[in-house]
C-alpha cells in the first residue's frame, strides 16, 4: 500500500510509550524521513538533554526545546518523535497543531512501568521509588496528552509492526493529513 503524507505527524506519549520505535517505522512505511526533537537538541548542544538540564537548567532546556520543535515542523512532511514532556507546553502544542497531527500513543501505566523499568536512561525515574514516581507523571500528563489531535491505544501484545498499521489507520481518518494512493 502506498500513501501519501501531507503534513508532519508529531508522535507523542510516556516515557516507554513507542514514540522511537513506532516514529521510525511509521517513518519507513510512509516513505518520510523520522526525526527525534530531544537526538536534535543534543547534536546541536554537542551534550546529553540530561547535561542541558544540569548546565543550563529546565527553562532554557524547554525555550531550545520549542525552538527545534518549531524549526522541524517547517521542513514539512515528516514523523517527529518528541520528549515526553514536550507537549506539556502550550506553545508546543499549538506550533505541532498548526503544522499537522499530533498522535499520542496511549498505554497505560503498567505496560508503560514493565517497558521502563530496566533502563537506566531515564533521569526521571533516577529516585527511591521509580514506580511511583512514573505514577506520578502519568497522572499529571495524561489530562495534556489527552488534547492531541488522535490517538491510539498500545497493546501489551502488539508488535511494532501492528501498532504501526493502528496509527496509519487513525490517520487515514484525516486525509488533509494522509490519503492512500
């Protein structure tokens, strides 16, 4: 099947919620490139966001944050995978609506929990008790993500493959969006 993309999908959710991976075969599927808004902010900074963050702080990490987020969406028609506390900003939100689609992939708290909890790269699960802490912003985001343009549910038991075929069908329902060719 062949599809034709017309704006820029931007891709957002939880820690452990397939952004990546989703983003990048969602990207192959579609023929469009994938870009990553926080791999971005860290060619540019030459450091890890979690070196950002200690240097400069969170405000000046949030203010590059939506400056790349808005410098990506011009580039047109694209998968864009952002940080999970991206669309937290109204600012961000506004600019990834204007541009196109935002999907969040929704999963709920324990696939989130059984996907996160071996990785070490998550500075904000770094407290006593990671589990609760994931809690914890899941129940402040969740109310945000829920403002995204569509949505789609995760499934323990999908494959990349199959959640993929689940985001082009809900994007199939917006053809000033993706249209099948």
């Amino acid at each position: 099947m062949a599809y034709r993309l017309h704006k820029p999908v931007t891709v957002i959710g939880m820690m452990g919620a397939g952004k990546t991976a989703v983003g990048r075969a969602l990207a192959a599927r579609l023929g469009v490139p994938f870009l990553d808004s926080d791999a971005e902010i860290e060619a540019a900074a030459n450091m890890s966001i979690a070196e950002v963050f200690a240097r400069d702080g969170e405000a000046f990490f949030r203010d590059r944050e939506a400056e790349v987020i808005a410098r990506l969406l011009a580039t047109g028609p694209m998968i864009l995978s952002t940080g999970g506390g991206a669309f937290l900003a109204e600012r961000n939100r506004r600019a990834i609506s204007e541009a196109g689609v935002s999907v969040w992939l929704r999963a709920d708290l324990e696939l989130l929990w059984q996907r996160v909890r071996h990785k070490s790269t998550r500075p904000l699960l770094r407290t006593p008790d990671p589990k609760r802490t994931l809690a914890e912003i899941y129940a402040a985001r969740e109310p945000i993500y829920a403002l995204a343009d569509l949505a789609v549910d995760a499934d323990p038991g999908y494959s990349i493959a199959t959640m993929t075929d689940h985001v082009i069908r809900v994007l199939l329902t917006r053809p000033d969006v993706l249209e099948e060719e």
